[in-house]
C-alpha cells in the first residue's frame, strides 16, 4: 500500500492493490462517510423518493379533480366552444406543480457532483466513482 498526497489540497490517498491487479484502488479516508447507510447523499435520496412519491399523488389528485370538473361541464354544456379550445391545449404532466427540478435549489449540488465525477474519473480506481452512485441517482430522479 502506498499513500501520495495530492498537493496543495492536502489530501492523501491511499492506493492499495498487487502487482498482478492492473488497477490500485483509491482509498480516501472521508469516503468512508460516503458509503455509510446513514450518509447524508443516501439519506437525501431517500427523502426525494418520498417527496417525488407525495408529488405523484398530488398530481393524481388534480388529474382526478379536472376530470370530474370536466365531466360535469360536459353533462352541462353539450359541444361548447369552451370544451373545443380545451382539448386543443397541451396536457399539463405537472398539472401547474412544474418541473421538480424548477422548485429544488440543487444546480450548486449538480455542478459539484459534476466536478467530483471527473476527478473520480481520473483516478486509477476505475469503481471509485460507485461511491457517489445514490447521488448520481438523485440527479435522474430530479431530472427526470
């Protein structure tokens, strides 16, 4: 095992492997806290899965009302003009909530990730960017 510092950072990484391993795996000591089940990147994609769960519910619940409201207006008012520019509108998947993405103030959170996966990328560790994955996982489920 041997350890190099990486500059003016002052993080030292250790590299642990054999000479029959192509590879030496990135041993950073606060990637342990990364890892944890209790981390915080596992525990905020924990609460996004709630809140993007609540979210789905609410729009259901909207979607559910508009058509109610509208099957009354349709028992009332036969072939309106209102009802045709209606269904020429675009469906609104968000039902006005917007886009998840839009209410979350996490571009700073991205940008960072971002910059932690390209430095994973160009370590010799090809599997030291896994660490990250809950939070990579986010960023989809925000996004997506």
């Amino acid at each position: 095992v041997s350890t190099q510092s990486t500059g003016s950072s002052g993080i030292n990484a250790e590299y642990g492997g054999s000479l029959k391993t192509p590879h030496r795996d990135l041993h950073l000591p606060a990637m342990s806290n990364l890892t944890k089940k209790n981390s915080s990147q596992a525990y905020f994609l924990r609460i996004l899965k709630v809140v993007i769960a609540v979210r789905e519910e609410a729009i259901k619940s909207i979607q559910a009302a508009r058509e109610l409201e509208k099957d009354k207006k349709e028992g009332v008012e036969q072939g309106s003009v209102e009802e045709k520019e209606e269904e020429k509108k675009p469906e609104d998947k968000t039902c006005g909530l917007g886009a998840l993405s839009d209410h979350l103030k996490v571009s700073q959170l991205w940008t960072t990730l971002g910059e932690c996966l390209s430095e994973l990328g160009s370590s010799s560790d090809t599997h030291a960017v896994l660490v990250l994955q809950p939070a990579v996982e986010a960023f989809f489920h925000v996004h997506g």
